[in-house]
C-alpha cells in the first residue's frame, strides 16, 4: 500500500488572495476582476510542493449558500487560482451559509473538519504531518479539530481567535518558511 502523503491545508481569502476589508472584517472578493494573489505565493506553494506536501485548499464560500454570490463565479476564480498556482493539487469548497441556517455541507464548513477529512481520503494524506494555514479563527479551529499544526496569518482582524495556533505570522511566505524550516518530513516506517 502507497505511503500516506503529508499536506498543506489552505484557506484562500486572506492567506492566498487579497482580502476585502471592511470595518474591520474580512470578505471575498466579489468578482474575479478582483481576484487578485499576494505577492510571493506561487514562489512559496512551489516551494511548499517541492518539499513533499500535497497542497488543498479549504475555503468557505457562504456567500453562494446565502444567494449574495454565483457559483460560477467562485468557481472562475479556483480555475485562476490553479493557473495561478499550479502546485495546489484540489480545491475544497464548502458553500454552507453557516449562521444558523441548517445546510447538507454543514460538516464541511470550517470550523468543522469535513473538508480536511474528505481530501485526506480521496489524495491519501497523513493528517498527523500536516498543516493548517489561514487567516480566521475558523482556520485555526478547523485544522485543531483534524489534528493538524496551524499557522495564523495575522491582519489584526477585528475578531478574536478562540484557540491558540502552532504558529503566528504576518503573511503567506512567512507561513511557508516556517512550515518548510520547522519539522523536516519523512515518510512514515512501514510496518
């Protein structure tokens, strides 16, 4: 049986592409005009893939759930995002409108694991070498609840994290150098 691979977990907003900030709050972009990376992150994703991790990403996307933004525009900006960045290796979307509202996808919605546990599935991840990198509470919780370090991205949002992460940094290749310099990987022993 193949070794299990360890991954990256990558929430997209904030930590990938650029963030609409308003009162102190984080959003999406609306259009995919506005879609738009931080400066580094193909490089630092690369390096990330080079090193040996599967890299998913694990977004909410309440906003199609609620009916304030189309699918298909959410789904236009994951094809730029993996032309952009080739090295991602699958797109995990949850479109829960969360707040109360009951959804089928609700155990996939960030703080909840769902996406984590249904890409380690399907790619053959090992949780237990893998991370969690993101920008909102609702990352840090998630990757905690699947057993993953985490890496905060912090803005200073104004909303307060409820658990601590492994790790705090200010941007995306800070999180990557972090990741690539804490804990060398190996594969696990065959048993």
């Amino acid at each position: 049986m193949p070794a299990l691979h360890p991954a990256i977990f990558l929430d997209r907003d904030g930590t990938l592409n650029v963030q609409v900030v308003r009162a102190g709050k984080p959003y999406p972009p609306a259009t995919l005009a506005e879609f738009a990376l931080f400066p580094g992150v193909p490089e630092a994703c690369a390096q990330l893939a080079a090193a040996g991790y599967v890299l998913v990403v694990a977004t909410n996307q309440p906003d199609v759930g609620r009916g304030d933004q189309s699918a298909a525009v959410v789904e236009s900006m994951h094809t730029r995002l993996r032309e952009l960045v080739p090295s991602i290796t699958q797109v995990e979307v949850c479109y829960a409108p969360g707040q109360g509202v009951a959804h089928p996808d609700d155990y996939r919605r960030k703080p909840a694991p769902g996406m984590i546990i249904d890409a380690a599935k399907n790619l053959r991840l090992d949780l237990s070498r893998s991370w969690m990198v993101g920008d909102r509470w609702r990352d840090i919780d998630c990757g905690q609840r699947a057993g993953l370090r985490t890496v905060f991205i912090d803005f200073g949002y104004d909303e307060a994290l409820r658990a601590p992460p492994d790790f705090t940094v200010k941007n995306f290749a800070e999180a990557a150098a972090v990741i690539l310099h804490t804990t060398p990987l190996s594969a696990p022993s065959a048993s």
